[in-house]
C-alpha cells in the first residue's frame, strides 16, 4: 500500500523544467538590420532635436546678440560687460551645478571688481564703457538703471564708478534707490545720514557725503582700502534713511538745487536708481540728468520689456544715450581677453673682449 502511494505521489509531481520547443541550429545568420536601426534613429533625432529647438526659440523672448539690441531700442551699445560669477572660486563639484547664496564679502568682491582687480578683463570692459561714455562738462550726470530687477546695475554703477576714479575724475555715487539702496552696504560706510535727509532739509550736501576716510573706518580692511585704485577720488552718498513716500520725495523742489551742486563740485555723477518698469522714481531722475544708461542682461529679459522701458523714459524726456549688455557669456558673444605683456631687460656689465 505505501509503494503504491509513493508512485502515486511521483506520478502527481510536476517538472520544473520541459521541453516546449528544442532548439536546433540555425541555418543561416541572422541579420538585424542594423543599418537601417541606425538611420531610423538619426532621422529621429533630428526632427525632435528640431522641435525642441523651435519651442525653446519661441518661449525665449529676451535678447541674445548685440546687433539685435541695438536694432531693436535704435540705441548704441556702449560696452559689453564679460559675466564676472567666475572670479568667486566656488569649491566643490556641486557649487559649480548649485552656487549658494554669495556672502557678504563675495558680493562687495564683485561690485568692487575694478579696485581688487585692475588689470582683470571685466575691468577694461568698463573702462571701454567708460571712453564711450565722453565725458564733459556738459555730460557728467548720469543715470544708470534696468527695465527688471536682478539685472546688476548696482554691480556696473559701482565698477564704472571705479573707472571713472582711477582717470582722476572726481567722482560722487548718489544712492537714489530709496526703495533696496546697496551703496552704502557696498563700500561699509554708515547709510545716515544721506539722500533722503538732504532731500528733506535736515541735513546739507557736505554732511551726508561719505569719502574714502568712511571707507577706512567701515567695514573694509585697511589693507584694501589703501590700494592704488582710485577710491580716494570717490564720494559717495548714500541713501539715508528709507521714507514712506520716496516718489514724492524725489519729485521735491530740493532735487533740482541738489543736481545744481554737484554738478558744480564733481567731474562725474552717477545716480542709483530702482528699476524702471517696477516704479516710477526712474521716470522722475532721468528728465534732470544728461544721460540715462540701460543695463539689459542677455537671456534673462524680455525684449518687450526692455523696449517697454525705453518707451517710459522717452515720454518724460530723457536722454537715452545707450545701453549696456551685462553678464555676457561665451556663448552668447565671444570676448577674448587682451593679455598683458610686459617686458624686462636684462643688464649685464660687458666683458673685457667687448
């Protein structure tokens, strides 16, 4: 009885593996077309890699080449700043796909690029800006502003500032950005008092003014300070205390006497200002000055806008004299940095036979 249950129970058992088909040799070698695999797949490629290309074409509105700038706004180009992000050493593989935040002091590096780096090729670019600029005494008031935030007009104010100084043109910074002022910030002097106190009576002109013994006794290391790179040729004044109504404070009677004194005591003046599409304060500096200069970042901003921006000013009557393409990268217009050479000679004292 259990050997009949033992080949039940073998009888019932299922193999793990069996035979469907057996394999045979083939009789010939099979070919998988690999040519035509290849080709099906080139053809392929191109037509997404064209789709792609035209959707990004059509949803990038700004600007990337400095013949469409200048057809676009019928205004010059007065210089072409090289983007100035790689002079911060970012350590790690990460910071260069993810940068953090900058601080404090790698921001004051980069608006401060002419002083720490004279000889860089950012520097020449703004003292190319500052050749075409023509300074005189009939052009010596300038606006410097952006049709968006974020566009670095405090970074070129700043570093054009720098230029103009290391000419020996004295040189007066006026932080009439009374909405997110970074003058004072920039250079470590004390923001009070400044524009805002100047324009309200409390104080006058000489007493808000800030120059380069502020800078010494700030935030700036000494050793900095005192690098031949023209700061004791700059005057600053800063914003001041923030008010609640800065439009209406800029649109005082005050302004026009304030424009008249430094124009009598500087060789050049540069106003800070909010953006121009934001705000209004712009549109109330620029009819008082010689000259507006637009910042416009390639490949962040739209073309409308800047155009928008160009309109604003021209319907309260500035003067629009260029622009000034910031944050340039390789790819977008080539700049080639001019090395510099220098040359010694070797002296040596003649031997008897000479």
């Amino acid at each position: 009885e259990k050997l009949e249950q033992a080949r039940i129970t073998e009888a019932e058992k299922v193999g793990d593996v069996s035979i469907v088909d057996p394999a045979v040799m083939p009789s010939s070698p099979i070919n998988p077309k690999s040519n035509l695999g290849i080709l099906v797949g080139a053809f392929m490629g191109l037509i997404i890699g064209g789709v792609l290309s035209f959707v990004m074409e059509t949803l990038d509105t700004s600007i990337g080449r400095i013949e469409d700038v200048e057809s676009i706004t019928k205004l010059p180009v007065l210089g072409v700043v090289p983007s100035i992000e790689p002079e911060v050493k970012r350590k790690g593989i990460l910071a260069k796909f993810f940068p953090p935040e900058k601080s404090e002091e790698e921001e004051r590096f980069l608006r401060l690029l002419v002083h720490y780096k004279p000889a860089s090729p950012v520097a020449e670019a703004f003292r190319n800006i500052r050749t075409n600029l023509k300074i005189s005494e009939v052009r010596k008031l300038f606006l410097i502003t952006s049709a968006q935030p974020q566009e670095g007009k405090t970074t070129i104010l700043t570093n054009l500032a720098l230029a103009t100084a290391q000419e020996g043109l004295r040189t007066l910074l006026v932080g009439s950005d009374l909405r997110r002022p970074a003058l004072a910030k920039t250079f470590g002097v004390p923001k009070e008092p400044g524009l805002s106190e100047v324009l309200s009576g409390t104080v006058d002109l000489a007493s808000a003014l800030k120059n380069v013994t502020d800078i010494i006794l700030g935030e700036m290391e000494i050793e900095e300070v005192l690098k031949p790179s023209g700061l004791g040729n700059i005057s600053i004044l800063p914003a001041g205390t923030l008010p609640s109504n800065p439009a209406e404070l800029l649109a005082s009677k005050s302004l026009s006497s304030l424009i008249e004194e430094v124009r009598r005591e500087f060789d050049v003046v540069f106003f800070d200002s909010p953006p121009v599409l934001p705000v209004t304060d712009a549109s109330l500096l620029a009819p008082f000055l010689d000259g507006v200069i637009l910042c416009y970042e390639i490949g962040r901003t739209a073309r409308d806008a800047l155009l928008r921006s160009k309109i604003q000013l021209d319907s309260v009557g500035a003067n629009i004299i260029g622009t000034i393409l910031n944050h340039t990268k390789p790819q977008t217009e080539p700049l080639e940095p001019y090395p510099y050479y220098y040359r010694c000679l070797l002296y040596t004292s003649p031997s008897p036979r000479d």
